[in-house]
C-alpha cells in the first residue's frame, strides 16, 4: 500500500523559505517519480515541481524557476521541496503526488503574507 505524508507548510512574510517533505511508504522514491502540486482557492492544481529517475531529472514550472528546489533522500525515501523568495502568488495547499497522480499526500498549506 502506498502512502505519502507531506508536511513543512507554515506561514511566511514574502521573501520568506519554507522546506516541504514528503515521506513515502511502499513505494520507492529512489526509483521512481514524485511531483508537487499546489492548489490555490478558486483554482485549479498546478503542478510546481517534478523529480525523476532517482533525483537525476527535474523539471520546474516557469514562476517558480531560480525559487524552488526539489531534492530526494533515498536514504530516508523522503522528497523535498525548498522553497525561498516565496511571493503572495505561491500562497496555497501543496502536496506531493507520484508521477501520474495514483497517490498523493493530504497537503500542507503554505501562506505568504505581511
């Protein structure tokens, strides 16, 4: 059985980090295909954030490009999003899926503000 459990969200002032992770059980994250989305109220999921083939492939979506940065921990099959310059734009629930979206977190909210 798959699980994710993603945590790390919080409130932040603009300009602020925040390192989200996401803990996989039966499934292995050094061999396979995590994702982060996030979902702002009144909107759509976007996906912010992908890592592939054991850490070696990673792909971002333009606005958070320079900002975000998603790492694996084999080790701890653990995937992480750090995130810094967050801006009012990234306030929403974020949470970690694996590729094609089978299994997901139950999400952590992040909120920037002054």
């Amino acid at each position: 059985q798959v699980q994710l459990v993603d945590s790390g969200g919080g409130s932040v002032q603009p300009g602020g980090s925040l390192r989200l992770s996401c803990v996989a059980s039966g499934y292995r994250i050094s061999i396979g295909c995590i994702s982060w989305f996030r979902q702002a109220p009144g909107k759509g999921p976007e996906i912010v954030a992908t890592v592939d083939h054991g850490g070696r492939t990673t792909s971002y979506r333009d606005s958070v490009k320079g900002r975000f940065i998603i790492t694996l921990d084999p080790a701890m099959n653990t995937a992480y999003l750090q995130m810094n310059s967050l801006q009012p734009e990234d306030d929403a629930l974020y949470y970690c899926a694996t590729c094609g979206g089978a299994h997901r977190g139950q999400g952590t909210q992040v909120t920037v503000s002054s």
